[in-house]
C-alpha cells in the first residue's frame, strides 16, 4: 500500500521560496495509476487543491497558483516536490501530499506538514 | 471556478441517529463528486467518490446520492467516530472543495 510522506521547513520567511517534498514508499512513483499531487488546508477552514504531476513529469496547476508554483518529480528518488515562491503570511497552512486517480478522487493522503510564514 | 456549498455548517445528532449533510455546486458537476471525513489533527480521508461509490473498507452506514448541481451524504446510524468535519469535492472542472459540515454530538 503506498504511504505517503511530507517534509519541509516549518518555518518560511516572507518573500522567500517554500520548498516542501513529499516520500513515497510502499510502491513506485513511476505507477500509472497515480498524479502525485499537493493540497493546502489554512488553520480551521477548508482544503485547496494546488497541483497535481504524473510520473511522466506532465503538471496540472491550480489557475491560482500557477504564477508561484511548480511541482516536480523525482523518479530515482521516490519524490515529488513542491515550490511555492514570493511567500506571503496567507500561505502558512497544512501542506498535504496525496495522490489523485481518475476513478476515484484523492484517496491516499501523508499527515500533512504545517508550514508558517514569519519572519 | 465550480464553488460548494455545504450544508449545514454544523449539525448536531446523537449516536444512533441519522446523518443528512447537502453539497450544491455552482454548475452541473456530473457525478464527479467525493466526501472525505477529517479528524481532528488528521488528514482526510476518502468516503465516497463519483457521488455514489464507497471507498475501499468505508462502512455500510456511509452512502451518497445525487448529481449535476445537488448531493448528499448520509449517515445511517451514527457511531461515536462518525463525528467529524465533512467535506464534499468536485473533479468535474479541476478540483475544489466546499467549506466542510461539522458534526458534533448532541
């Protein structure tokens, strides 16, 4: 079964570039069946989907982030990874990582990893 | 973007009851809708996808119906873990979330 886990700093300063991975285990990241993907969730309120990347390396963004984010993946690593520049305090949240899948919807999710922007 | 609208914002039941919790899109989503359950200091977890289907080991008492713009999760006979916050999720039009229904016990 596919586990997922985030990692990051939890401690960004404002203007600078959040930079947050995310581990597979328990199967492979070049798996068909999955888009690795990145969901937020601000303190008490509801989850916003950021972007989601196929092995392959083909990307979907949220329009609202399309302008600050990449996301990226590292086959030989087990690893996707997201980058979230020119950081605002708006962007301290929960960061999950989870995957997505065309017959479902996003069914495995990592424990999350609470990213604050202070300075 | 497809917004959600979930109802109510809190709802108040006692165990053994019966769960109604509504999600209204802005425009038709088809059946391209999912509820998770979240606890609290938990990820979500997935209950329903495509508006009707459990995910794999969701209990029985877990079922949803609906589609193009209304939906609803119901809860048959609630168990004490049953309380949580719900969210309801669309994937007809890239990916959004409604604002979540709190179950909290009576």
């Amino acid at each position: 079964q596919v586990q997922l886990q985030e990692s990051g700093p939890g401690l960004v300063k404002p203007s600078q570039t959040l930079s947050l991975t995310c581990t597979v285990s328990g199967g492979s990241i070049k798996s068909g069946t999955y888009y690795w993907t990145w969901i937020r969730q601000h303190a008490g309120k509801g989850l916003e989907w950021i972007a989601y990347i196929f092995y392959s390396g083909s990307s979907y963004y949220n329009p609202s982030f399309k302008s600050r984010g990449t996301i990226s993946v590292d086959t030989s690593k087990n690893q996707f990874f997201l980058n979230l520049t020119s950081v605002t305090a708006a962007d301290s949240a929960v960061y999950y990582c989870a995957t997505y899948t065309r017959e479902t919807a996003f069914d495995i999710w990592g424990q999350g990893t609470l990213v604050t922007v202070s300075s | 973007e497809i917004v959600l609208t979930q109802s109510p914002a809190t709802l108040s039941l006692s165990p053994g009851e019966r769960a109604t919790l509504s999600c209204r899109a802005s425009q038709s989503v088809s059946s391209y809708l999912a509820w998770y359950q979240q606890k609290p200091g938990q990820a979500p977890r997935l209950l329903i996808y495509d508006a009707s289907n459990r995910a794999t080991g969701i209990p029985a008492r877990f079922s949803g119906s609906g589609s193009g713009t209304d939906f609803t999760l119901t809860i048959s006979s609630l168990e004490p873990e049953d309380f949580a916050v719900y969210y309801c999720h669309q994937r007809a039009n890239w990916n959004t979330f409604g604002q979540g229904t709190r179950l909290e016990i009576k």
